[in-house]
C-alpha cells in the first residue's frame, strides 16, 4: 500500500489553494479528484457556475503566497450594486467607499490557474479518482480509478471535496457527530448576456446588477470577454412564478418580458440556455466536529452556504489562510492540536457567516427595491464617515475587512436594531440628512455596554 504525507480530497478552488500552502511548506501532498483534469480539452462551462465575487479575506489568502497579480487580471471589480426595477430604471448603491469593490471572477478559469500552481509548485494531482471509503481508525482510503481500486494510507488527510464531502460521509458513520443540512425552497439556473454586437459590454462593467422582485431575484456579474453571467434565483414550485411552472420557450419568455424585460432584450438564446442548463439546488451545511485523530473538514465540507453574501469562497480562502497560520505557529508535527485548534477558532465564525448569507437572500430579492432601503443605506454610509471607527456596516465589516465574522455578526445587530428605530420615524425620508447622527452613536455605545 502506498503512503502519502498528505492527501487531500477536492481540487476545487479551495482543496488546489491549501496544496499549494502546504507545498510550500515543504512537505508531501496529494490532490485527489473525482473528475478528470479538464485542462487539456477546451473548457466548457457545467451551465451551472455562479461567478465568484473575491473580496479582501479571498486576496489576503491569494496575497501571501504571491498569486495576486496573477489572479488580478482575471478579475472585474464592482463598486456596488445596480437596481433594476420591473420598468428597466436603475439605481446605484455603493457597496463601500469610492474605491472598495468586490471582483467578479469566473470558477472554472480560476479553478485551472490554482490547479496549474499547485502541478508547479510540485504537488501529486491525481486525477479521475472517486473517492469509495475513508477508513478513520487507520488513515486509510480507497479511490476507483478507471474500473482499478486503490488503497492509500496516509498520514494526514483533508477533505475539501465541497457540500458531498466523501470525508465527511466516513465521520457521519462516528459516534457524535453532529450533522445538519437545509436545502432552501429556491434554486438557481445559469444564464448568460453576450457582449454587444460591437463588442462591448451590454451593461456597467463595474456593478453586480441585480433584478429583485419579492420571492425571486436575477443577478449578473461581468467576465473579461464582456459578456455577463446571469444566476435566476427562483422557488422550486408551489408560486406564480417558479421552476416548475415554467416549461417552453413561451414561458420562458413570458416570465422575462413581465419581470425582467431590460435584461431579456440582452438576451438572445435566453430560451434554449433556459430550456439546456440545468436547474440546480442551493444548500446550507454545518457539521461539527470537523477533526477526526489527523483527519479534518475545510471549506464547504464542513460549512457549506447558500450564495447570497458572496464570501462561500472568500470564507474557504479564509479557512486556508488561517490553518497556515496556525501551521506557523505550532509546526507540523502536532497536527492533531492544529485541527483542534483551528476548529475551536473558525467554527463561531463559519456559523456567523452561514446565518447571515441566509438573511442576506431577504435582502437581495426584496428589500433593496424599497425606497426606504436606499435611505437607510445611506445613513449608515454617513454614520462610517462621520464616526468611522465606531459605526461600519456590516456589509463593510464582512466584505472589507477580515474581522472575525462571529465579531460582525453581533455588532450587525447591535447596529440593526438601533437603525430599526430610526427608520421607524415616518419622516425619515425628507429629513434623514438632518439627524442628530452623534445620539445614533451614542445609542450604539449605551447597547455595546450592555
């Protein structure tokens, strides 16, 4: 039986940039992965794909071994998001200060360039191995390779092999672990807006353009070859408008014309991408313990979210950047107390940005239609300029900065609560540039001290 140093499961965006860490570390390590190496063949994309946002907890990761100016190229940013409203006007609303933007950047081409530094920097890449069993008591697990089965023994394992983890499957057969999973009611399909007959890009590059309608939203984001690529989030069954109910290209079209029409003049195979993609489901996951003897869960194995905050790979970038730092600290001859250490630290944390990237659908797909939406938006933006270390959004804590998320999810609320009350004043709207924004502050210092 061969014996790896370290095998980890998954060559997905995060299981390629934890070898890499780990690589450069000068130790052994092995990527196993279901599929086959697509490198070589012209990629096409699965039709299920929502693009990625990186955000600064994402080029902090990337920044420290030295892939930023790689990756930054392939990068878009936006500033904020574009409103769309059901009579093709838009509204802009920043995500932070003039020059804060999260970067739209397609998987699959991100994917490949993590792949080709890790295959650089020396790391084994194994290829078409689904992985059959983990046998925890041992260290031990079984690949089909090509109708061949492969035992490897190894001294570490890790599993970042994603929301069907084969790792985790073998620590939901121990005793005492805790597993949860929620499917919301919402799926999502692929979609795309080409570039512009001349060219160019039908829409303002530099914004997430989204179309909320109450129980149902279309998000798009932009790519380097100008086009866009469109997510519609919509209910399974059970509404007017919802998957189910939506069979033909005429309902296809009917369903955009009302409810979407600027997008669907931009869209020209709308109905046959509609009718081929396929409808994919959005699930949440949380798991504890994540460590078993030298075994450990990372990224969405352990803590799997649905994508409405934009941080599923950010907060898996995170995970990596963090158990190197941990690394750092202890070595790698006690990799039992770096799992336990870097699972008491990071759980708090996954749990709080799980939870908010739920709430933040609401958000999305209903609330930033409300005029008074925009107003609070804006109160809060003059509240971080006039008192910029006492009052940040929330959005800015989890997306600008790398405070712990458990840390932003409660000054969120404490923050919630009191802006709550200020918009309950009936005429906040006229008069929302003329508050007393020093008593705001001091309301939230009284609720801290509580």
């Amino acid at each position: 039986m061969k014996k790896n140093e370290i095998s980890i499961l998954g060559a997905g965006l995060i299981g390629s940039l934890l070898s890499i860490y780990l690589k450069k570390r000068g130790l052994d390590v092995t990527i196993f992965e279901k599929r086959a190496d697509n490198r070589q063949q012209a990629y096409k994309e699965e039709g299920r794909s929502i693009n990625m946002a990186l955000s600064d907890r994402g080029w902090r990761a990337l920044e420290k071994i030295g892939l930023k100016d790689k990756i930054m190229p392939l990068a878009i940013p936006m500033y904020g998001r574009k409103v769309h409203d059901e009579h093709g006007k838009t509204s802009f609303i920043p995500y932070g200060k003039d020059n804060q933007a999260i970067y739209s950047i397609s998987r699959g081409k991100f994917n490949r360039i993590l792949i080709d530094e890790a295959e650089n920097a020396g790391v084994n890449l194994a290829f078409a191995h689904r992985c059959d069993d983990v046998n925890l008591s041992k260290n031990t697990l079984t690949f089909s390779n090509n109708n061949e089965v492969k035992d490897i023994e190894s001294s570490v394992i890790i599993g970042a092999d994603g929301a069907y983890s084969s790792l985790r499957m073998a620590m939901q057969k121990q005793v005492r672990f805790n597993y949860k999973q929620e499917y919301i009611t919402h799926g999502y399909k692929e979609l795309t807006i080409p570039a512009t007959a001349s060219g160019e890009f039908a829409l303002d590059p530099n914004a997430l353009h989204i179309w909320p309608r109450g129980k149902f939203m279309l998000i798009a984001l932009p790519n380097p070859d100008k086009s866009f690529t469109c997510t519609l989030f919509l209910p399974f069954e059970g509404t007017k408008v919802c998957f189910e109910k939506i069979n033909d290209q005429d309902d296809v079209n009917a369903v955009f014309k009302t409810y979407f029409d600027d997008a669907y003049q931009l869209m020209p195979n709308l109905a046959d991408e509609f009718l081929t993609n396929p409808t994919s489901a959005l699930i949440n996951i949380e798991c504890y313990p994540w460590v078993q003897g030298k075994a450990l869960l990372i990224g969405d194995a352990s803590h799997a979210m649905v994508p409405f905050y934009g941080q599923g790979m950010n907060c898996g970038f995170e995970d990596v950047f963090i158990l190197d730092s941990l690394i750092d600290k202890l070595g790698t001859n006690v990799w039992e107390l770096v799992f336990a250490k870097f699972q008491k630290q990071r759980k708090p944390d996954t749990d709080a940005i799980c939870q908010l990237a739920l709430e933040n659908f609401v958000e999305m797909r209903d609330a930033v239609s409300d005029p008074k939406f925009l107003i609070r938006k804006k109160i809060e933006a003059k509240l971080h300029a006039l008192y910029p270390k006492d009052w940040v959004p929330l959005y800015t804590m989890v997306t600008f900065s790398t405070m712990p998320y458990a840390e932003a999810y409660a000054q969120g609320k404490l923050q919630e609560q009191i802006m709550d009350k200020v918009m309950a004043n009936p005429l906040i709207t006229q008069n929302w540039d003329k508050l007393d924004y020093e008593d705001i502050i001091d309301q939230l210092d009284a609720a801290k001290a509580i």
